[in-house]
C-alpha cells in the first residue's frame, strides 16, 4: 500500500482497529475538502441557478415555470434514489490496480458527468432536460458516493470532526461558487462551461494525486448479524444509530432545499425582485452572504466538535437554528426580510455540515461496506434536493402561493431536530 504521496507503508500502520486509519496523509487535508466543494459547486451551480433558466426561457409564467421545474426534478429524484445505493455498492465491489477502487470512480464518472452536463446546455425542451437530468444523478451520484467513503476511510476518528468542518466549509464556498457561475453568466450555456471545467480538473487531480487505502478485514467493524443473515440493508436493530441519523438528515436537508432549491423563484415571485436576471443576480448576493456565515459556523463548529463531543446534540442545536429563517422569509417577503433569513439559514446549515459527515462516519454499520451503507445515507442527502424541488413546483404550481413550501421547511427541520435525539451511545 502507498501513501498519499507514494511512500510504502502497511495496512496495520495505516489503520488502528475500528477507529479508522491512525495517520493521514497532510495532501489529503488540501484536495478532499477541494473535491467536495467541487461537487456541490454542481450541484449548486446546476440545481439551483441553471436548471431554473432553463425552465423559465422553455416555459414563460411563474406559475407553469415553477410547476414545470418541479417536474424535471422529480423524475430526476426517482432516479437519485436509485443510483445512490447501486453506485456505493459497484465502488465496494470494484477491484481495479488501476487508480483504486473509489479513485477510478471519481475519475471516470467525473468525465462522463461533464459530457452530460455540456450536451444538457444544449437542450430547449422540458422533456429532453427532463431526461438529462434523471440520467446525470448517476455519474454525479458515484462522484459522490465516492468521495463520501473518505472520510471514514482515510481520515483518523480523531481528526473526524476538524474534517467534517472543513469539508462543511468548502461544501458551501463550492456551492456559491456554482450560483454565482451560473447566476453571473450572460449565457446558460457559460455558465456550464465554468462550472465543468473546475470540477473536471479537481475531480481528475484528486484521483490521480491521492490513493485508495484498503480496508483490512481484521480491522474492520462489522455489523455480524446482518453479514451472517445476508441482509442487503442494515437492519434497523443491528443499526439504530445508522437509521436514526438517517432519517434526521432526510427530514433536515428536504427543509433545506424545499425553500433553497427555489430561492431564484421565491427571489422573483415572492419577494418580488423582478426579472429572473436580476433575482439572479440578487441570489448571488444572498449566497455569498451565507457562505461567509456558513464558513465561519462550520469552522468552529468542526473544531468544538472535535474537543467537546456530543456530535448528536451539535447537529439537532443546528437544524433548529434554520427555522427562524422560515418564518422571516415567509412573513417578512422583501429584501431586508430575505438577507435577515439568510442569516439564520447561513449559520444554521453551516454548523450543520461541521458536524453531520462526522457524525455519519460513527454510525456505520459495516466500514467494509461503505460505499454501499454511505451510498444509501447519501439518499437522505441527494434525494430530499431532488424531491424538494418537486414538491414545491407542484405546490405552487397548483396554488400560486409559496406559503406551504416555507411552512414544510419549519415542520421538517424541526422533526429534525427531534429525531436526531434518538441517537445514543455516541460523543
């Protein structure tokens, strides 16, 4: 086995029983959390910002614009469910010299999502962007699945905190970056050219500069009961905590998008900006203003994390923050009342993302399985930012009003807040 620089080293050095790896590599600390902020630049970039322009040029209206856009993301999160279990479970099961197991992932997949995503410009039909953007959650999603097995992986339990934050940090810079791409881009079509370009070259340097660490089987915490009965699933017995955090983060990250996934509406319509150019405009501003607070609420929430425990308690004290913001920005529509609901959305979610991968990275059941058990958690983060969208996109489209979406975001990330109490046994 190599280091991240190539050096000889062995897997009893590397790992240190079920506490993962005993030392990291110091490249690994720069380009993990890079790679990640490259991924959610797309995410960012796409979902929020140009998807949204491409519906409102195809179909003219709030109403049918927002309805029409909650279509494409619902087929789009059929398949996000799919994909995200069926892509963990291929990178356990890939046994390539080449690269490593999850590097070759991040490599090819990288390079076929940037294929779809450049022919997915091109198209001016709802249905045709409709099917792009189903078939994208696959290369997009073994991306990510990929990346999520670092962290329990190659990164020590000790370090897991610091890392859960840095990575939270640079979650949110990448996703800014991607609205602001996009947001700022004269032409749809720029807009995926920049955002392309940046993740193809992090996705392929990070797969060429860093190298898989093997899980040895000796050292590797197995849920036994689930191995012995072949279950395909953790069981929720076996797994409680796994579940539990699960559904927590469902119910978090669907009051999250339920409202964000539609900011360039909401912008638009209900604060009343005017033009989608200038709610474009005006959402990157917004977003530049909560990454500033994200970053800093993730950084320090990553490293008290790390000092005090109780991560359970950090991710529930977070998700409640964010329910202010609902209420601003449904009782207060204007300019004042959307940069105060910034605020609390910002610092909330911010804090959040310290905390939740760290968190995660305790609660799996089998680390032989990773890919496959983060592959199924990564459902409770990619599926709700789908779902979300079409669920307000039928909700407005039908009533006109965005009354509803924003009093979902309260109840589920209050539901939230409550359900991660049920983890236990963990600091």
């Amino acid at each position: 086995m190599t280091d991240e620089h190539g050096s000889s080293t062995s897997s009893t050095a590397v790992r240190s029983g079920d506490d993962g790896p005993a030392t990291m590599s110091p490249w690994l600390w720069l380009i993990y959390p890079i790679a990640n902020g490259a991924m959610f630049m797309v995410w960012g970039g796409v979902m929020q910002v140009l998807l949204g322009k491409q519906v409102a040029a195809i179909v003219p209206g709030a109403a049918a614009s927002a309805a029409a856009l909650g279509t494409v993301t619902s087929i789009a999160s059929i398949s996000s469910v799919i994909s995200q279990p069926v892509v963990g479970w291929l990178s356990d099961h890939t046994k390539v010299k080449f690269l490593g197991r999850r590097n070759v992932w991040i490599f090819g997949a990288g390079i076929v999502g940037v294929i779809g995503l450049m022919l997915q410009s091109q198209i001016h039909s709802t249905l045709l962007l409709t099917i792009s953007w189903a078939a994208m959650m696959w290369p997009l999603n073994s991306v990510q699945a990929a990346l999520t097995t670092v962290l329990p992986e190659r990164v020590p339990v000790k370090n897991r905190g610091f890392m859960s934050g840095l990575l939270g940090s640079t979650n949110m810079v990448g996703s800014f970056i991607g609205v602001a791409l996009a947001g700022l881009s004269p032409k749809v079509f720029n807009g995926y050219v920049f955002i392309c370009a940046i993740f193809l070259a992090i996705t392929q340097i990070f797969a060429w500069t860093t190298k898989d660490i093997s899980v040895p089987t000796a050292s590797v915490k197995t849920d036994k009961k689930a191995v012995k009965g072949g279950k395909l699933l953790p069981g929720f017995k076996e797994a409680r905590n796994y579940w539990w955090t699960f559904i927590a983060r469902f119910f978090m990250v669907f009051g999250y998008f339920v409202i964000m996934s539609f900011q360039l509406y909401i912008l638009r319509d209900h604060i009343g900006i005017g033009d989608i150019n200038k709610a474009s405009a005006f959402m990157v501003s917004l977003t530049g203003f909560s990454t500033v607070l994200g970053v800093i609420a993730s950084a320090l929430g990553g490293f008290i994390a790390d000092k005090v425990g109780h991560l359970a308690l950090f991710v529930g004290a977070s998700t409640l923050i964010m329910v202010p913001g609902g209420f601003v920005y449904w009782l207060v529509p204007s300019k004042t009342g959307a940069w105060i609901a910034t605020a609390f959305i910002g610092l909330g979610y911010g804090s959040y993302m310290a905390v939740d991968q760290a968190l995660t990275s305790r609660v799996l059941p089998n680390v032989a399985n990773a890919g496959r058990d983060l592959g199924i958690m990564n459902i409770a983060n990619a599926g709700p930012q789908v779902m979300a969208p079409a669920v307000t996109g039928a909700i407005v489209g039908a009533t006109g009003s965005y009354t509803w979406p924003f009093v979902l975001m309260i109840v589920f990330c209050i539901l939230a807040a409550i359900t991660i109490c049920f983890v236990k046994g963990l600091k």
